[in-house]
C-alpha cells in the first residue's frame, strides 16, 4: 500500500508573524491520517521557526531548494546538511520555477536529488510539461528525459523513499488544473517508466500531483489510482483550504 502525500510549498510567501499564524491555525485542526504525511516546504531563513513551532507535531518541514555541493565556495548556496540539521524531512528539487527562473537543467536537478539523498533527506523530484510542449505533442518525451537524468544518473534505487511530483508547468499558479484524467495518465506513465527499470520499485513510488489543487479539486485527484497527494502552492497558505486537501487525503480510496 503507497502511502499519501500532501505537501505545502510556500514559494516566496513567508514572514515570521504571518508563519506563526498560518502554522498555529494550522496545528490547531490538524489531526494524523493513517498512511498519509503531512508536511510545509519553507524558504530557508525560516526553518529554526517552524521547527519550533512544528516539533512534535504530524506536520513534518523541508526546503524548495538544496545546493548540489555539500560544502564549500558556493556563496549562497544552503547545503542538504543544513537543511538535515534543522529537521527538514523533505526538500523539493528541480521545481519548474526554478528550472524556468535559476536556469536548472535535468543534469543539475539530478545532482540536486543526489546531494539531498546524501543528507538523508526525501527529496521531492518535480517534472512536468510546459503548455507548448503538450500542445507540440511532446508531454511524454519531456517527462521522460527529465525523469531519466535521475533514473540514469544516480540508478533507479536512488528513487527508493523519494516522492516525484507532476507538476504541468501550465497548471501552476493559474488555476487552471490538469484533469484528473489527464493527471492519471502522467502519472501511470511516470511509474511505467520507473517500473521498466525495476517494477516493485515503480509500484511503490509516492507520485502526487501539484498545479492549482485546491480543496474544491483534490477528492477527484486524490482518487485516481496512480495520484498519492499533491504538491500545493497558493492553498497552502490559507490553513482552512490546506486542511481541507490534506483531509481529502485520507479519505481517498485505497491503492495497492
Ligand atoms: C507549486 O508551486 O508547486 C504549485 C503546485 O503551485 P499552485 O498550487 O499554486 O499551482
């Protein structure tokens, strides 16, 4: 049985008064679902706070970025270590944004899963097609090639204990969500593609789906077979909309 996932990402919002009082009302009607994880991926300068305030309770943390390097002559960088040291449980890698806005390529986001693995921590490695890419025709190359720099350059057991998350790079921000079907389809072919290399790895791996889910949508996509949670941007800073999805998380039907 896969468990599920519903992960906040923060982006660029983030104050320690406005923090404390998303995490406060947060905590204050969360509860733990059985095979589900909870978690809030913070910008960096705010992990010693939301540690304090999360410490002990089901909402784990992480970052939205890891440097690939470990240590060293790379000014501004945060390395998965600090990020370990902090006790962030998960950090996203190769989101679209920053693929599109810091100019990551799949070799780099593969370094990036890497160096977060080499922390101990569970990366959560996004994919996804760009608007002109689906409409070229060409969702499933896209997906493939930027799956396969990790598959091909850190093997397939470095997926073992990672999330990938599908993120249409036309849904995020926009409010305009893949379809359920549309998202089961990607994600069937993403666990197919990782089943290829080794099938009991690719019924196992936890791939959620993130653009635009709000609690209106996320019982429907939370349904389909092959969606195990979501990655939620904007509703994830309004406690009583995230609450929402995290607990259509746990109603959601069984998988194998
Ligand atoms: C995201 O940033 O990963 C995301 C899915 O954003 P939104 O939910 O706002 O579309």
């Amino acid at each position: 049985m896969r468990s599920r996932y519903v992960v906040g990402n923060w982006k660029l919002n983030a104050s320690l008064p406005g923090n404390e009082s998303l995490l406060k009302a947060l905590l204050s009607g969360v509860e733990s679902q059985p095979g589900c994880h909870l978690a809030v991926c913070v910008p960096a300068p705010y992990f010693a706070q939301v540690r304090s305030l999360l410490v002990g309770s089901p909402v784990a943390w992480g970052g939205q970025d890891v440097s690939r390097f470990d240590k060293g002559a790379y000014t501004g960088d945060v390395a998965g270590g600090m990020l370990a040291e902090f006790g962030c449980r998960y950090v996203i890698v190769g989101h679209s944004e920053r693929r599109a806005l810091a100019g990551e390529s799949d070799a780099v986001v593969a370094e990036k899963h890497a160096a977060a693995r080499r922390a101990g921590l569970v990366p959560i490695l996004c994919v996804g097609e760009t608007l002109e890419e689906r409409q070229r025709g060409v969702t499933e190359q896209v997906l493939a090639r930027q799956l396969d720099a990790v598959l091909d350059g850190q093997g397939p057991q470095s997926l073992d204990g990672a999330v990938v998350a599908y993120e249409p790079v036309w849904a995020i921000g926009t409010g305009r969500t893949a379809t359920s079907e549309q998202a089961q389809a990607v994600h069937a072919f993403l666990r197919a593609r990782v089943g290829e290399r080794d099938a009991a790895l690719g019924a196992r791996l936890p791939i959620i789906y993130g653009g635009s889910v709000k609690a209106g949508n996320a019982a429907e996509l939370f349904a389909m077979p092959d969606v195990d949670g979501g990655l939620i941007g904007g509703a994830s800073l309004v406690a009583d909309e995230f609450l929402a999805i995290w607990r259509a998380a746990g109603l959601a039907p069984g998988r194998n």
